[in-house]
C-alpha cells in the first residue's frame, strides 16, 4: 500500500506487511506520546477533525495525535454545529473544508458517508467511523493491543483463541478488526452474542474462508474459557429503532472478577473499544476488574495516540523527518507506555 496521500476509509486497504509498516512507525512514536520528545515535524499543518456523531476517544485521540506531531487542529462536533443543517451537500462540505485542512478525520452515522465525502475531499481522509459499517483506525490500535499483550506473554496473533463479546451486529469495531485478523493464519474465533446481535454472515464467511476456525455461542462462560483474548462490546443502542429494544439486550453478558478467575486462563486478556456501560443495567465490566493487570482496556486507549500518530506520519510523508525536529520535553511528565 502506497500510504503517502491517501485515504484511509477501510481495512480492506492493508495487507499484513502493511500492517507491519504501521506498528513499526508506530513504535517509533511513543517516546513522543510519553511526553519524552518533542517534534514540530507538522508545523503550520492543520487538521479537520469533522465528528458528526458523539465521540471522545477517537475525536481526542486524533486531535492529540496531529498535536503531538507538532500541528493544529480544528473541530466541528455535530451535524447541528455545521452548515450540514442546512441542506449542504457532502460534496461542497468536502470541497470547502479540504482547502483549510491538510488531512480531515471524519465520523458519520450514515454507513458510507466518510467514503462519500472522501471522494469530493481534496485531501487524504480517515475513516473515523461510518454507522454499523468501519472503524479503521479503532481496529488498527486494537491489533496492535493484542500483539503487544500476546507478545508479553509469549504467545503470537497467528494461532491465538479471541473471544468477541457482545453486540456484534452493529459493532463496527469488532467488523474492522474481525477482517485484519482475517490476514493472519489458524486463528479461533469465539463469537458470544444473543441471536439477534450475531456478527452478520458475511463476515463469519469471510472469516472461515480464509481458513479460522469460527464457534458461536450465547454461553459466555463456554466462550470465553481458553481464550488468549477477550474482546467485550457494549449494545449499540444507537443503532437500534428504540432504546426499548436495545435494553432488552444489556446485561447479558458481564464479566467480573469472579467470572474472570472462573472461567478465563490466568493470562487472559480483557480488551474493550470503550466506552464501557457502567450503568447498572449493562456493568459490561464490572470496577472489580480495574486491578486486574490483564485489563487492557486503557493501555488499548493509549495505543490508540500512537497507531494514528503512525498514520499522519506515513499519510503526510514525515515518518524520516520526525526525529529530525525534535527536542526533549522541559516538563515533568508521568510515564504512560
């Protein structure tokens, strides 16, 4: 994959030596996110950080990524906040704010607007999230989460078991991820959801087709046991036609301690996309798991400065110039990698 200029709106764009190339640029970004360099490698860049729907994370994280690279950042939250409102097509939107922009994140709730816009856009593009369809970028950090925690204890993403756990019909997280582990060999797929939330056949297909072994099941305590990882979504309840019918599914599945220690290996790792509904009603993770060492649910959060720093970083064409500009930090600054 030619990085260098272009969009970045699905992860059927990477192949696995792709992915390579981002986790290595990557490793070479955290002693930035750590607050021990600093670069100016994108000063005078400005990016578009266009978030049409609610976000914190990836919306922060984007932002925090482009200033760590030494650029600028300017937000429209919500389609109310922008002239979208008013009858304003994609395309116009795309062609006046890629000339203020040096690249644009976007997020949609409609599935294919980012593709949409990106078309019109005069500068690169990241998916940022479009509906139940993608989340490039989230399944990126997350892939790097897992090679990080497996290779801390011994294992390898080739040959693992994943538990994915949840809403996996309208999780674009788990679909983006689903298709990147698809690239790799001999993986066990433990797909744990109510009937109604199963992960739509075509990526269970997909999925199978390229040689993984696939079980689905309702039971989370036969999924998850034997599992290296397991990955916990939260019910979409965006995605549904009332918050009726979404509250019909919180709460079924709950990890906790207790369950944990029953049922999971004792290097199980715990991973989330966030947020986490800590509402009674749903308590997907239960606070009981927050001194849990295998809880990887903020180092994933973490990762994800780095997996898009990297991103900017091969986009723009900067990867060799970073260090070249940088400088140690002149502040007092807690470890965070």
């Amino acid at each position: 994959m030619n990085f260098v200029g272009h969009h970045i709106l699905t992860v059927d764009q990477f192949d696995r030596a792709d992915i390579q190339r981002v986790f290595k640029v990557a490793d070479s970004m955290i002693p930035y996110a750590n607050r021990e360099r600093v670069t100016r490698v994108l000063e005078g860049a400005i990016l578009g950080n266009m978030f049409f729907e609610p976000s914190t994370r990836t919306r922060v994280s984007f932002g925090c990524a482009w200033n760590l690279l030494g650029g600028e950042v300017r937000e429209t939250t919500g389609i109310k906040a922008s002239a979208l409102a008013k009858g304003e097509s994609f395309y116009d939107t795309a062609r006046v704010l890629s000339g203020y922009s040096d690249a644009i994140v976007m997020r949609h709730e409609m599935m294919g607007s980012v593709a949409e816009f990106a078309a019109a856009s005069r500068v690169p593009v990241i998916n940022g999230g479009d509906g139940a369809n993608e989340h490039p970028s989230q399944a990126l950090l997350d892939l790097y989460t897992i090679d990080r925690e497996l290779k801390h204890n011994g294992k390898r993403i080739d040959q693992m078991t994943i538990a994915l756990v949840g809403d996996l019909r309208f999780g674009r997280a788990v679909h983006s991820l689903c298709k990147l582990l698809s690239l790799y060999t001999s993986i066990k797929f433990r797909l744990i959801s109510p009937e109604a939330l199963a992960l739509p056949a075509s990526y269970i297909e997909s999925i199978q087709a390229a040689g993984h072994e696939v079980i689905q099941t309702s039971n989370l305590q036969e999924g998850i046991s034997k599992a290296d990882i397991v990955y916990v979504t939260r019910t979409q309840e965006e995605r549904f036609d009332s918050p009726e019918e979404a509250l019909r599914y919180k709460g079924l599945f709950r990890m906790n301690q207790a369950v944990y220690t029953e049922f999971c290996q004792p290097n199980t790792v715990i991973m989330h996309p966030l947020p986490r509904d800590s509402r009674a009603e749903a308590n997907e993770l239960d606070n009981d798991l927050n001194d849990n060492p295998n809880l990887a649910i903020f180092r994933q959060t973490d990762n994800g400065v780095v997996i898009r720093m990297a991103l900017f970083a091969l986009i723009l064409d900067v990867v060799d110039q970073v260090d070249a500009s940088s400088r140690p930090v002149n502040w007092y600054t807690a470890r965070r990698f």
